[in-house]
C-alpha cells in the first residue's frame, strides 16, 4: 500500500472541520453575503403580486424615516427567490438603485451603541450582532422591528438541514464542512451563554436558545454584507433583499461606502445594478464568482448548474514522522507554502500550477534526498516543476488515484443515478441541493483520476532529473545515449 501524502478535506475557503481551528466570523467569506432564500414560500412568488403586509410595512418605514421615496427606482416585492428588488423603471448599468445612511445599518457600532453594547464589546464581530439581532427580535417596541418582521425563519442553507437531509450528503466535503460548522456555532453559543448572557438576565430577559442562535448566524451568513470600506460585517436592510443571478459575470462589486456629502460625515451604502433592467423585472447582482458549489449552498442553500461551481480540495500535508520534514518545511515556507497546504481543484480547469511541485516535495525521499541539501536551497523548486525521478512521479500518482478511488466509494450513488434524480422537475429544493452536491464532487474526483492515470502512463516517456543534469553536462548524446569519455 502507498503512503498517504495527503487528505481530501472541505474546500479551504470555507469553515474548517471540526477538528480545526476556525477563523473569526469575518474573515470566512472575502466577498459579501446578501439574500435569503426561503424554505417556507410567500403566498406568491410573482413579481407583479401585491407585497405582504409585513413587506408593505417596512417599505412606508424606510419612506417614513427618509431612506427612500416614491422616486426610488427599485421596491421590494415578491419573486421566485422569496422576497427580492423590482424594478420601477427602466434603469441603466451601473445606476445607483439604493442609498443606505449608516444610522440604518446594523453593525458593531449599532451593538456598541446599544444596551448591550458594554457587555458586548469584547466578542467577535458576528457574535455581537448575532445577539443584538437575538434581542432586538424579543422587543416589540424594537426601532428594527418591522426590518426583523421580514426576515425568514431559517433558508435553505446545509447549517438547518435536518439529519435525514444531511444523510443526502453523504460522503461529501459539504457534509464534513457542515457538521464542522454546525458544531463551531453550538461551541460559540455555549461560550456566550455563560458568559454574557446568564450573567446579564437584566439585559436579556427573555430567554435565549441554540436555536435562536442559529438563525441570528444563518441571518447573518447569508445577508451581511463584508469587505466594506472600515465594516468587518454589516447589514443593510433593503439592500439586503437583492437577489442572486448566475447570468451575471462581471467581478465588479456593485457597491460601496461613500459619503454623504462635502460637509457631511455620514456615509452612505451605494448599490448598483451591474446590468441594464427593464421596469418590472427584479435587480440582481452577482454573489461571487469565486464561490463553489458548496459554498454557495452552505452560505445561501442554493447551487448552480454551472460547471466550474463544483470543486474539491485536496489537503496535501508534510509529515512530521517524515524525516526530512524539517527541509521539506523550509523549502515550503521559503516558497510561500506551510506543512499543510490546501489545493482546490475546480471541474474542467487545470490542476492549480503549485499542487504538483508540492506533491514532488512531499514525496521526495530515497535516492532523490540529495535535492533537499542545502546546496540546493534556493534552485530545488525550480526542480520541482519538473519530474524529479520515475519513482517520484509514480509514488504521487498512485497515492492520488488511490486516494481518489477511496474517496468515491464513500459516495451511495453514481454520477448517472443523481443525474436521473436531477431531471425530476418536481426534487425537492434540498434533494437537489444534495445531489448537485455530490455529483459535482464526483465528477471533479474523476477529473483527477484521469489527470493522474494519463501521467502514470506517461513515465516512460518523462524526462527527469538525472537525464536533464546529465544533458547539461553534454554527456548524452543527440540519440539519448550517454557519452562516456575516454582518458589518456
């Protein structure tokens, strides 16, 4: 059996698992979360329906308070996403739709000047919103209330899947991810619990549950908006209501904090249509483009069709029983890698240009030692852009097809029976969800397999290490023969 070089683990741009470390709230998604798709539908889904009450409520309180006006080209109504932005008008690409006056954002400054703001003001980011959100949505004299009125319940996100649900998922990245997720968010209220809010009844009489924890998150999750001039996380209500669309390309954010004004020191949260929209039809932007599959269900609870959406992770590591592991480190650091590095192979496009060099590295070892002496520090990784010798080359292809070959089989289906399952117009939004899930992960599984067996029968004809340093020297000849000279 080959020695295991690597793991297949979640996609590193989102939570770890369990077992790791995981980053703060913040720094998860490097681009915004927006919309909410609903589990539980509106009554209607069509653009030209009346809103519900609660809707029509909140559009008069944001005409009330000044935020928006009868000539405000977009409103919120109902679509087949749940709620969303229509148009009133005709509007142009790149024309401003909305702007939001910070005092209408809900964000650290928010908690900060709130009740609970002192009590707050050590937690992440998130946290403190999630419990701002929590609070304000026991008060009914809240200032945010007909805001809170309008948000969902739970979406369609992996994180409030039942286990029934999840079981669909089986074998997937997306599954460890979640569970992984799943159990952070339990950590964290845990930790809030006992440390803010059980000591601090009077601020928080109404009690507090997991549940309630796991919506502020899943609110949070799929509708803040990141990456704001000097905003970790904020939300902006109405804004909040644009929606998704996959036919929209551009990388272009469709929004920013500007001033208000010369003289004025509030700022405004701008959003624009990437594209030009005909009155009647809803406004969207798009989320990332960067985003997998898997990402997107988790963030949002929906995926796309799209094939460069399904991704998989490999998780290459240099172990510490290795015992060149402390050149392989340095080696790895001094090219900008670490002891564990994460890859994320994206279906139809080629393997990232550093998985392989790295992979060369891990392996390396026999008679191929010699290239970790520090003689050859600071040339071994242009060395390791090529093939390093045939028993390195065949080591990483067999440990990678065989890892790919294991992680298939943890699959309960095949790529033809989720195919058959995905034309059922009538799957239920989760089921395809799962599905979708799967086969993309398995095709990009396939994907590397093939990579890695279309090499394998390629080492005959690789050139490696010795023959190209042998060629440098001109000892081989125009045949490939080695020149052996003669002394007198």
């Amino acid at each position: 059996m080959a020695p295991s070089l690597f793991t297949l683990s979640p996609p590193s741009s989102t939570f770890p698992s369990s077992s790791a470390t995981l980053k703060p709230f913040s720094s998860f998604s490097t681009k915004p979360t927006l919309s909410i798709h609903f589990v539980k539908r509106p009554i209607s889904v069509s653009a030209t329906a009346d809103p519900p009450p609660q809707l029509q409520t909140f559009w008069q309180w944001l005409q009330d308070q000044g935020v928006v006006s009868a000539k405000s080209p977009v409103r919120p109504g109902m679509v087949p996403e749940g709620l969303g932005l229509i148009a009133k008008k005709n509007i142009s690409r790149n024309e401003v739709v909305l702007e939001i006056p910070n005092r209408f954002w809900i964000n650290q400054e928010a908690v900060a000047a709130s009740e609970i703001g002192t009590v707050c003001s050590g937690l992440k980011p998130w946290v403190s919103v999630a419990l701002f959100l929590i609070r304000e949505r026991f008060r009914q004299d809240s200032k945010w209330r007909v805001y809170l009125d309008i948000l969902p319940e739970l979406t369609d996100s992996t994180v409030f899947w039942s286990e029934e649900e999840l079981a669909e998922l089986r074998g997937t990245q997306l599954l460890s991810t979640t569970l992984g997720v799943k159990e952070y968010v339990q950590n964290e209220f845990l930790k809030v619990e006992e440390e803010i809010i059980l000591p601090n009844k009077q601020l928080f009489p109404a009690p507090i549950t997991s549940d309630d924890f796991f919506w502020a998150f899943g609110i949070l999750r799929s509708r803040a908006f990141s990456r704001l001039r000097g905003q970790n996380l904020v939300l902006i209500p109405i804004a909040d209501l644009i929606n998704h669309s996959p036919n929209i390309t551009t990388e272009d954010y469709a929004w920013e904090i500007k001033g208000a004004g010369l003289f004025s020191r509030d700022l405004l949260f701008s959003l624009r249509s990437p594209v030009s929209v005909k009155a009647g039809e809803q406004v969207l932007i798009q989320y990332d483009l960067d985003k997998s599959n898997a990402e997107l269900a988790l963030d949002y609870g929906f995926i796309e069709s799209k094939s460069e959406r399904n991704a998989y992770t490999l998780t290459l590591e240099i172990s510490e029983s290795d015992p060149f592991f402390g050149d392989k480190l340095d080696i790895a650091e001094t090219n900008g890698l670490g002891e564990t590095a994460y890859f994320d192979i994206v279906l139809g496009r080629p393997l990232p240009p550093v998985l392989i060099p790295y992979l060369r590295l891990v392996a390396l070892g026999g008679t191929d030692a010699f290239l970790l002496e520090s003689i050859f520090r600071n040339t071994i990784w242009g060395h390791l852009d090529l093939p390093v010798s045939r028993a390195n080359e065949e080591l990483i292809c067999q440990v990678v097809r065989d890892a790919c070959k294991s992680a298939l089989s943890g699959y309960h289906t095949t790529i033809e029976e989720d195919e058959k399952l995905m034309e059922d117009e009538n799957l239920d939004s989760r089921l395809k969800i799962a599905v979708g899930i799967r086969a993309g992960e398995k095709k990009v599984l396939q994907q590397i397999d093939e990579i890695f067996k279309g090499r394998e029968s390629e080492l005959d004809e690789l050139e490696y290490y010795q023959e190209r340093r042998l060629k440098d020297l001109g000892l081989v000849g125009e045949q490939g023969e080695i020149i052996f000279w003669e002394t007198n």
